[in-house]
C-alpha cells in the first residue's frame, strides 16, 4: 500500500510538472465526460 501511495505521489508530481501530449488530454476529456454523463444518469 506504501509503494502504491508513493507511486500515485510521483505520478502526480510528474503529471504537473510536464505538459500533457495531446493523446493524453484527449482521453482526459472522454473520462471526465463519461463520468459526467454517468453522474448526471444515476442523479435522476
């Protein structure tokens, strides 16, 4: 869980300190859209 915590903590520190590729972002925005629309379903 410690390795697990670690890993998140450099990959977070890494995502803000280089610019996204645009593949990146791409499936960025189709995640946060889905979970969006997912949100607005079960909210009804």
């Amino acid at each position: 869980m410690l390795i697990l915590t670690v890993g998140l903590v450099i990959g977070i520190l890494i995502g803000w300190s280089w610019p996204q590729p645009p593949w990146a972002r791409d499936m960025q925005s189709r995640f946060v859209r889905f979970i969006r629309s997912s949100n607005n379903r079960l909210d009804r």
